[in-house]
C-alpha cells in the first residue's frame, strides 16, 4: 500500500480496492472492539446518560477527535435533541440545550436523508449547518454519523477538533457509521432493559399494594366481624393509611374521627365537610361535583382555611347514599393505596351503617309496637312488660304519655313519629322516648327522671314545647302531657287524659304558638271542656265573669281572683305574691261578690264555677298561664 501527504500535510491512501477493503475489515474490527467494551458495560451501567458518555468516548477514539455531541431523536417533534457531550471539560448542559433537524438545519436534514456520515471540511463557508452554532461552539470542521436502527435514524453523532479544521477519511466515516449502528442497538437495549426494569418495578409495586390491600381488607372486615364500633373504624383507617380520617354521615354530620397514633395533635382532622368550611364557596362547588361511585381528591382550599388535599369517598351501597370518609393529605402524598383503602373502608363502612339503621329500624319498630299495646290496654300485662325491658324501658318507672297534634284549621300536619321523639329529646339518650303515630297525631311515652314528679313534669314540658318550636315555628303545633304513669294500665287512662287535653287546646287556643299543658293544668275542668264548644264556653264565661270583664280594673281584679285560688284561698299567701297588704286582698274579695253576685270565698259551687271560667280565660290566652301555673 502506497501512501503520499497531500498538500494540507494529513495522509492520503493511494492503492486500490483490496487496499480499502482491508481498510473496511479493520474498521469494522476496532468498531466491533469498541462495542464490545460498551456492551460488557451494559449490565452495570443503570442510567442513561451514562451510556451515551461511554459511546461519546468510544467513538472519539476510535476517529481520534477531540469532541463529540450525541442526539436522540423526540419522537413528539421528530427532531433531534442534545443528550450528552465529551470533551475535555463537561459540556452536557451546553448539549442539552441545543436541538438539530430544525427548519434551517440542512446539514441534519442531509444526514437523515442519506442515512449516511456527511463531512463538512469548512463549516464557516458552508451554508448547510447553523452557522450561529458553529460559531459559538468553535467548530470548523464536522463529520455527523447518523445512528441507524432498523432503517430508522434514531440518533446523530457530531464529532469535531474544536478550533482546527480536519479532513475525515473514508476509514473514519466508515469506523464511525459502524460503531453509531452498533451503539444505536446497544441504546435500544438499554431502552428495553429500561422500561422491562420499569414493567417488573411496577408490577412489585403493584404486588406490594395487592398484599398490602389484603391486610387492609382483612383487617376492615376483622373490625366489622367482631362488632366494632365506627370510632373504632375510623382509628384503624388512621393507622393503615397513616393519615387523619373523618366519617360524616349523608348530612355531613361528623360521625367518627380517627388519627394515626404518631400524630399528637388533637387539632390534626379532616375539617373539608365541617359547617364553617363546607359553607364557603370554593368547598361548595367541589362537593357539588362529588360522584356517588368511586373516591376522588379535592383541594386545598386555602381561602377556606384548607392548605392541604383531601381524600373523600362516598360511603354508598346500592339503596342509598349514606355518607362519606374523608382522609386528609397530611404527613405525605395522598397514593394510590390510599386510594384502595377509601373505597374499600367506605363500602365496608357502608356495610355497617347499612346494618346499623336496619337494626335501629327493627328496634324503632319494636318501640313503636309496644306504645300501640300501651294504649290500647293490651291485658297480657307480663308480656308488655317482657317486651319493654328487651327495648330498654322500665315500666315500672314514672312514665308520662305525649300527645302532639295541630290546631284545628291549620295547614301544618304533625311530622312522622321517629322526627317528633328526635325533636323532643334532642339526642338525649337519657330521655329514650318511645313514640308511634295515632289518628290524633303522635303519641309518645317519656321517662320522668329525678325525685321530684311536679318539678320532673315541668322540665319535660319545657322540653316538649322546645322541641315543638323546633318542628314549627309558625305555633301550630299542640301538646298534652297526662301525670305520671306507673303501671301498665294506668297508660289507658293517660291516653284518655292527653286525648282531653289536647281536645281542650283545639277548641279554646288562639294558635300562633306553640302550646303545651298538662292534665295537672287542667285539673278536672278538663272532663266538662273538652266536651263543650267554644260558643259555650264564651257563654258560661260571660255569666260567671261578665261584670268583672266589664269593669275598669279587670286586670287588677282577676290577677286577684286568679291568685286568690291558685294559693288555694290563703289571703296571706295572694297578699305576698301581690306584694299588697291582705287588706287590699279582702277589699277586691269583696268588690269581686259584690260584682258578681256569688260568694267566692265560701260556696264550693261560686268556687267552682269561678275556676272553672278562668280556665277558659286562659285556654283563649286572657290570662297568661304562669299565673296558675307551678313552672
């Protein structure tokens, strides 16, 4: 083989076919050599760029050039885009940079037409690259090898001396598209090494999530099995996830909140669907969006005062939607196993507040049952009281009966039975009230707690009448409390006394409020009203009081009268109630006989008649009842 220099000092070869086929073979050789190395490399070398580097260096040496630039191909744009850089100081953040393929880049363009190495000798004077690069690189010379797999340029290698100009021989571009294929199938491998390592990854953690799911399922189930409570619940969602959690029933009433025993911080909760921030209007409109099937994350809402993420999954069966568990992002990121264990805890959660409200139906149904036999005066005595002490109520304890109705005329109808005891005993499990609806409206059967039956009775009537103006406002609503029942016969005879009472509410009240009396109010002027109209009863009103009605100092008169009976005719004790001397009590006495023509303070039948008449007068709201009345 001959060689001579050619005029700009570098060598040339001059012999013939078998001369550059010699040349090939041992371009290949050294090509193949060089891949050997990258391969051998290939199972310790876990990140990419590392790759890349290793065939940078190796296709430097194998052209003897001082630096290399190495592009993949963005499948999005079909350009190319820098990966890394060698040379004898790093400039991968420069490489990265860059983009070549674009619209003024021929010389890119050339070399992924041809699938071929292209040199160009003098980059400045060339029109094919970027010049504005090549400037700012220092390049003067360059050779691009294209990085062909499968017929496909995937990448391109650029190779230049920096600031001298160089001619790159057949033999180099040879060496250099071989090891550039080479290195394309090595970097395919590595990719499908990648993504396999990334498939088993995933599968792992996939693996890891179902065994963990099963642990939470079993453990769920556990709970639910063995009758645990929702508090109970909601303290091991806590602790599977984690994080905070809260249970809210369908009226995002708070049921249960649970925190990891990590978190000390009794502040730490799920506020998302607590009143004061499930009111403002960001919070409103994410809930508005929830779907009923499946958990989604929500926030944060910061103007709401909710600086993290929530999980919030609807806690539904197929017959209804009966509430949600909410777990907050706090301590990490909410996951996808996070995930998995809302909707799971939801609809095992579902399973028991299913359950729940099914028994307290059936036990509702028990109650209500029994108040039916109560007042219908079933004669199997020992069989009523078996089935009061299975739901929980002593009848041998002082019972009152409650009759609520509405006034005569009114649009309002008295509410379902369960919304009346709810109303009244306000979830006072103490007053565990037995209640069934009746043709008058609700009856229910209350306990009498404490020592004291006439301050007891006062108590529930202050109750009864609370819970009424809870269930309407507007006072169409009526009530009777019968005395005390302590044996299960005795609550016939309580129907019949509220029966009465309310009898006497309806035909004489005014409406417009809420009115509750007892039987003790009364008394027995209950027997002759409820069975008299109101016409009458104006009547009788009118003979036994007219004149006293009549005159100018009624108030002060009847305030007397009524005053004078309450104290069960003690001038003594009016006089103190008054605060008047017992003279002024003996003087109106008298003026009221005089007036009236009866005598009140010694005929039982005037009496009578007289009491009987300010009954009236306070049924029609003429006298206010705390005048007559122990409360």
């Amino acid at each position: 083989m001959t060689v001579t220099d050619d005029a700009a000092g570098q060598r040339r070869d001059t012999d013939g076919p078998e001369g550059e086929l010699s040349r090939a073979r041992a371009a290949y050789a050294q090509a193949i050599a060089a891949f050997g190395d990258v391969t051998a490399a290939l199972s310790d070398i876990s990140d990419r760029d590392e790759l890349l580097h290793l065939i940078a260096e190796k296709i430097c040496d194998l052209i003897g050039v001082q630096r290399c630039s190495l592009y993949l191909r963005e499948e999005r744009s079909r350009l190319y885009r820098g990966q890394v850089g060698h040379w004898r100081h790093d400039i991968d953040d420069g490489v990265k940079r860059l983009t070549s393929g674009g619209p003024g880049d021929a010389f890119t363009r050339e070399i992924v037409a041809t699938k071929a190495p292209v040199v160009i000798p003098d980059v400045l004077n060339d029109p094919r690259p970027l010049r504005s690069t090549m400037r700012s690189w220092d390049v003067r010379s360059m050779m691009g090898v294209p990085m062909v797999l499968q017929g496909d340029v995937v990448g391109i290698v650029y190779l230049d001396d920096h600031d001298r100009p160089r001619r790159y021989t057949d033999a180099d571009q040879s060496i250099a598209s071989a090891f550039a294929d080479l290195a394309a199938i090595a970097i395919q491998q590595a990719k499908l090494g990648s993504e396999m390592r990334e498939r088993l990854d995933t599968v792992a953690r996939q693996n890891a999530t179902m065994r963990r799911a099963t642990v939470v399922e079993e453990r769920l189930t556990a709970l639910v099995l063995d009758g645990r409570n929702m508090r109970e619940i909601a303290a091991e969602i806590a602790e599977l996830t984690g994080k905070p959690c809260a249970i809210h029933d369908e009226r995002f009433r708070a049921v249960a909140v649970g925190r990891p025993r990590a978190i000390q911080d009794q502040s730490v909760r799920p506020r998302l669907l607590e009143p004061d921030v499930r009111d403002h209007p960001d919070v409103r409109r994410a809930l508005a969006g929830l779907p009923t099937a499946r958990p989604v994350v929500v926030g944060p809402f910061p103007l709401a005062g909710v600086h993290q993420r929530a999980l919030v999954a609807p806690v539904a069966t197929t017959e209804a939607l009966w509430g949600y568990l909410v777990l907050l992002e706090h301590g990490s990121r909410l996951t996808n196993l996070d995930m998995v264990v809302g909707r799971r805890a939801a609809t095992i959660i579902a399973w028991e507040m299913s359950a729940e409200r099914r028994a307290v139906a059936a036990e509702w149904n028990a109650r209500s049952s029994l108040v039916g036999e109560l007042l219908r005066g079933n004669q199997d005595v020992k069989a009523l009281e078996r089935r009061a002490e299975h739901v929980g109520v002593a009848l041998e304890r002082p019972h009152v009966l409650c009759l609520v109705t509405s006034a005569l005329g009114s649009t309002t109808s008295v509410p379902e039975a369960r919304a009346v005891a709810e109303a009244i005993t306000g979830g006072d499990e103490e007053l565990a009230a037995l209640a069934t609806g009746v043709t008058e409206g609700v009856a229910l059967v209350l306990p009498l707690e404490g020592d004291d039956p006439i301050a007891a009775v006062a108590g529930l009537k202050r109750r009864v009448a609370e819970g009424l103006a809870r269930l309407d406002d507007a006072g169409a609503l009526l009530a009777g409390i019968s005395t005390p029942c302590r044996s299960v016969p005795e609550y016939v005879d309580g129907y019949a006394q509220v029966a009465q009472v309310v009898q006497c509410l309806q035909t004489f009240s005014s409406g417009g409020r809420n009115t509750v009396l007892t039987a003790t109010d009364l008394g027995g002027g209950r027997l002759f009203l409820s069975s008299a109209n109101a016409q009458e009863a104006a009547r009788f009103v009118d003979e036994t009081l007219g004149p006293i009605l009549a005159d100018r100092a009624r108030e002060e008169v009847l305030a007397t009268l009524d005053i004078y009976f309450h104290h069960d005719r003690s001038v003594r004790l009016a006089a103190q109630s008054l605060g008047v001397h017992e003279n002024t009590i003996r003087y109106r006495l008298s003026r009221i006989e005089e007036l009236t023509r009866m005598a009140v303070t010694t005929e039982a039948e005037a009496q009578f008649n007289v009491q009987l008449a300010l009954l009236v007068l306070r049924l029609q709201g003429h006298l206010p009842w705390h005048l007559g009345d122990d409360d």
